[in-house]
C-alpha cells in the first residue's frame, strides 16, 4: 500500500510534460481520436524515491505508460491507472486553456 502524492502536467497541443511528488518527471505525446486521448507518457525518476503506489525505484530510473483515456478527462472523479503493475487511482483538474 502507497500513499499519497501530488503534482502538475500539461496537456495540450499534442504534448504531455510534468513534474510531481519524488521529483517525478513525465513527458510524452498524444493525439485526440474519436473522443479520446491515445498517447504516451515516459516517466523518470532521476532522484529515485517511492511512488504514490508504495514500490521504491531506484535514481535515473524509467518507464513508460500507454495513454487512452477519454478526451474529457478533466472530470474530478478519480479515474484508476496502472503504474508498474499497481493500480493508483487520480483526480484531474482542467485549470485553463492556452
């Protein structure tokens, strides 16, 4: 069993970067179709740490997620994620438009 965890991304204009609790990083792509968001996002954690999930990952560690996911994925309902195997369940925010 994790904990908690926060953090901030971007996603617009076909692009996905972040950064969140543990110095976790993300960047990826993505394209809008039929409604959905279908990307990827590769996660590194260059200062190791422990994931919101409860593993312990090691400094310069990497991995990548697939993406698809509604469009509309700004809803503030948590939404469950697969990470490494454990699912994590997330909230997302929509905070504005650029």
């Amino acid at each position: 069993m994790g904990g908690a965890g926060g953090g901030t991304v971007y996603v617009g204009n076909g692009k996905i970067v972040g950064v969140g609790a543990e110095n976790l990083r993300c960047s990826g792509t993505y394209i809008e179709q039929g409604g959905r968001i279908k990307g990827t996002v590769n996660l590194y954690a260059p200062t190791g740490g422990t994931l919101v999930t409860g593993a312990q990952v090691p400094a310069d560690f990497r991995w990548s997620l697939t993406l698809d996911r509604p469009a509309n994925f700004s809803d503030g309902k948590p939404q469950a994620l697969m990470v490494e195997g454990r699912p994590i369940h997330i909230v997302r925010e929509k905070i504005g438009d650029i």
